[in-house]
C-alpha cells in the first residue's frame, strides 16, 4: 500500500486584530455632536430631531438613544464639549479665570473672550436654543444650569474672593450677587437683543461695577 506524502502544514495567518470598539464608538460620538451642532444652526432647534441627527452622523437612532434620552440631552453634551475643544484649541485650560493679581483686568480679559464666543455663529445658535428650550423644558433647565453656567459663576466667585483677600474690594461683599452686576447685563442684552455686545460694553460693565455710579 503506498501512502501519499503528507501535505506540508500550512503557516499560521496571523490574527486579526479585534476591533477597537471605544475608538468606534468615539467616532460616532463626534460625528453626532457636529451633527446635533450644525442641524441646530441650519435648521433651529423645533425642527432638529433625533432621525436628522443619526442621518447626519450616519449612525442608527438607536446609537443616539443608547447614549441620551433627548436631542436636547445630545445638544447639552455637544455644546459643553464644543467649549472644551474651543479652549484647547487656544491653548487654554476650559473654565479658568485669570487671576494676575489686577481684577479689572482680569475681568475685562474674560469677559472679552465671552463676547467672542457670543458673536461666534458656532457657539450662539446651541447657546440660544439650549437658553430657550430651558425655559420650557425644566430638566433640561436645571441640568444647563448645574452643568455648564454653575461651574462658570463659581469661577467668578472664587476670582472675586481672592480679590477680597487682597483688599481690593470690601470683606462685607457678597461675591455671588456682585459677580451679576456684570455677567447678568450681558446675557440680558445678548439673550434680548436689548443692545450690541462689544469689548466696550463689558469693559464699561466692569468699570461701573468695580467703581461705582456716584461721584467721587
């Protein structure tokens, strides 16, 4: 009986590596962030939906839904992140506030950056949608308050107390009810288009805040 020669074993292919689902799902994430950003601009925020978003990204709803329960929890979470992507991008470090040792100008260095990122159309379509939506939508409200506009006001408190500690504003003083003398009037005329925002308004903003309407 003769026997065939054996077949020469056939080399190993080297194993695929597994896919790297947090890179996939980071992908995803991003794109529906630009997405939810872009559609709010374009389309405004009652025409923007959930179906538009995922077509726009490219991903299926229940992608979106895995992750939020609400365009307007994509919308939150893709506007605090456009600030953080903002920041670095500028070399800074997301909500600081400079403290050199001088308050007003300070102050005026932040609150200049704040009208620059009011005028710009990618920040003031979400900021102005995220604004109305929380009028009406009160979760969405509190959580735009608890997680964007809160740690921002307690930056401004904490700079304000290290001014009292340098004595350059009065002890007795409430930080948190003087920071509205100049951050409140802004938002007013900018949410209420009561008036233009420039760099002189809020430098003036500052001026009378720290100084005082009564002749000295």
């Amino acid at each position: 009986m003769v026997t065939k020669p054996a077949k020469p074993a056939t080399p190993a292919q080297p194993a695929r590596p597994a896919p790297d689902t947090s890179r996939r799902s980071e992908r995803s994430r991003r794109a529906i962030y630009e997405a939810a950003l872009s559609l709010v601009a374009e389309a405004g925020y009652p025409k923007t939906t959930i179906e538009g978003i995922a077509a726009r990204a490219g991903v299926g709803k229940q992608t979106i839904y895995r992750w939020w329960g609400s365009k307007a929890d994509v919308l939150l979470e893709a506007f605090l992140d456009l600030g953080e992507q903002a920041a670095e991008a500028a070399g800074h470090v997301p909500y600081t506030l400079p403290d050199t040792g001088d308050l007003a100008a300070d102050l005026k260095a932040v609150l200049r950056a704040t009208v620059d990122e009011l005028l710009d159309p990618r920040f003031e379509a979400p900021a102005r949608a995220l604004s109305a939506e929380g009028l009406v939508n009160e979760p969405l409200g509190r959580e735009f308050v608890t997680r964007l506009l809160e740690p921002q006001l307690q930056l401004y408190v904490d700079r304000l107390r290290s001014a009292q500690r340098d004595g350059q504003i009065r002890p007795e003083i409430d930080p948190r009810i003087a920071l509205e003398l100049f951050v409140s009037p802004l938002a007013q005329r900018w949410l209420q288009y009561t008036g233009p925002i420039s760099y002189d308004y809020t430098d003036t903003l500052v001026d009378y805040a720290l100084y005082g309407l009564a002749p000295r």
